[in-house]
C-alpha cells in the first residue's frame, strides 16, 4: 500500500521511500526505524499520539531500546529527507 500526502508526497512503506508525487523517480530511501516512524504518524493523522506510543511501536515492540533522543533524532531526519525532495 501506498500513500499520497497533500497530494505532493508519496510513500511507499514497503520499500521505505518518500518521493515527489509527480517525479517519483527521486526518491529518497528512509531508515527502516525512520519508515516505522512515518507509518505511525501516517495511521494516526489527526490523532494526538504520546511519545510512549510512538516509543513503543517504533522501537520497544521490535525489540530495540527506545529512547526520547531516538524519537527527536528520526523526526529530525524525516523532515531532513522530506526537506530533501525540495518540500
């Protein structure tokens, strides 16, 4: 499954990779916990999520320790890679 935000970003979750919806050729590969992330926040939209939820679904359920500097860092780095499709 794919998703289409604002109608200018696409997101393919089972490849990792964000990309410009109309030249979906530049993409940009996300790191697999960076892709939990965005899956997460994509699912939730327009819902308040906890850090300990998203803590817990990104890392602690897949066996990685979580922590609050992990969180900050892969949103850095989603909006670094979103920033890097020119958006």
């Amino acid at each position: 499954m794919s998703y289409i935000i604002n109608l200018v970003i696409g997101f393919n979750p089972d490849e990792g990779a964000i990309y410009i919806v109309s030249n979906p050729n530049t993409k940009v590969i996300l790191a697999k916990p960076a892709n939990r992330l965005f899956i997460e926040l994509i699912e939730n939209a327009g819902n308040i999520v906890t850090r300990e939820t998203l803590l817990n679904n990104v890392w602690g359920s897949h066996g990685f320790a979580a922590s609050n500097s992990n969180l900050n860092n892969y949103i850095s780095l989603l909006r670094k890679s979103i920033s890097s499709l020119g958006i």
